[in-house]
C-alpha cells in the first residue's frame, strides 16, 4: 500500500520550458488535490479534483493546468514555467466524508532558473 | 489579510518541555480543525482533529479550540527530540467541500536534547 505518490521527485527547468508531474493514490479516493508550499504562505491549494472527471480552481491557478486520468491518477501541467513558480508541490487524496483527512504525496521540488 | 495566521517560529524548547502552538483565524463559518505534522522535506501528516468547540486529548497531545476568540491550540506534553517538525494547522467551513482546508503557514519546532 504505497499511499500517494509523486515524480518526479526533483526538477530543474528553464523558464518557458514546460514539464507535467503526476501523482497516483491507491486508497480509492474520489477526491485529490494538487498545493504549493512556499517559505511563509504555507500551502496553497492550486487545483482540485473532487470525482473523477471534475476539475475546479483553487486559491492559485494561473499558469498550471490539471487533468484527471482517472481515479487514481491527477497530474499537474505546467505549460511555460515561470520563476515565481519554483515551489515544492504537494498533491494529496482526500478520504471521503467528514473531516476531509488529507493523505500527502512526498512532494515534488521544482526549481525554475 | 490571510484568513489563517500562524506564527512561523523557530520554536525551540529542551526535551521534556510543553510545546504549546496556536492558530488565530477570521473565518467563523470554520467547523473543522486539524493539525498536521511535516518532518523536513516530507509531506504533511494529519496529527489530530476537532470539530467545532472544545478540547481533544491523544496521548502526549491536546487541542483545543475557543471559537468565540477565534483560536486554536495544540500542546505537546513530554516533548521529544522526535517531535522537531513544522506543524500547520487547517480549518474547514462544514459547509465547504469535504477536504477544502485553509492553512495557516506553519510553526517550525525544534526539541533539543
């Protein structure tokens, strides 16, 4: 039982350049969300999945775009990568019901010179 | 204004101590109340929750919540050197999608021996 997981793991891109993370969970979760964490702004959610086949906005969307594969796997895209978009990010699968416990990937650091 | 504000630390206390954390938020519509642990470079994890007012003890930890100051709390009795981590709390609107948590930015803690 892996959990959540995420590659790759670490990344160096140029700006302009575009890369895709992925993320997968096997806990049967309908709902899965993709965050950034920065020094001081703690995380914030980018974008979010709630069922399979559903994506809305989060608190920080511009620039990345989201695509459901299936249940399991959420993948970030990031078309034109920016300096403001050197992050770690963070996706998660959410249990269903409440409170919403959040199951974290070990995080993705992305570095945009 | 951020909703949530959490003082980001260090914190540091010698092993034994009461480490004692809080959050301050503005939302009153937040019902939900969790605290998730996050050792360096690792993702988040959830430590325990609390839904609406009141106090909840697990082992070595206690959070409370005092909705009417908009506050919430986490002590750590007997602290260990295994405790050194950032700790972030999150809230929730019942209302709000399950899993829809606002963050506060996190309080890293440093126990020493």
């Amino acid at each position: 039982n892996a959990g959540v997981t995420q590659t790759p793991k670490f990344q160096v891109l140029k700006t302009g350049q575009s890369m895709t993370l992925q993320c997968a969970q096997d806990m049967n979760h309908n709902s899965m969300y993709w965050y950034r964490q920065d020094p001081g702004m703690g995380l914030r959610l980018i974008y979010y999945s709630a069922s399979e086949g559903t994506t809305d906005k989060g608190e920080v969307p511009n620039g990345y775009n989201v695509s459901r594969l299936n249940k399991r796997e959420f993948s970030l895209r990031l078309e034109s990568a920016a300096p403001s978009q050197t992050s770690v990010y963070f996706c998660a699968s959410v249990r269903t019901g409440p409170p919403g416990e959040q199951f974290f990937g070990p995080g993705t650091r992305l570095t945009v010179l | 204004q951020k909703e949530v504000e959490q003082d980001p630390g260090p914190l540091s206390v010698p092993e034994g101590a009461i480490v004692s954390l809080n959050c301050t938020y503005s939302n009153s519509a937040f019902q939900y109340f969790m605290w998730y642990r996050q050792y360096s470079r690792k993702g988040p994890e959830l430590l325990m929750y609390t839904y609406s007012s009141g106090n909840k003890e697990d082992g070595r930890f206690t959070a409370q919540v005092d909705k009417s100051s908009k506050y919430i709390s986490l002590f750590i009795r007997d602290s260990q050197p295994s405790d050194s981590a950032t700790y972030l709390c999150a809230m929730s609107a019942a209302t709000d999608s399950w899993g829809k948590f606002q963050f506060g930015a996190g309080t890293q803690v440093v126990v020493t021996p």
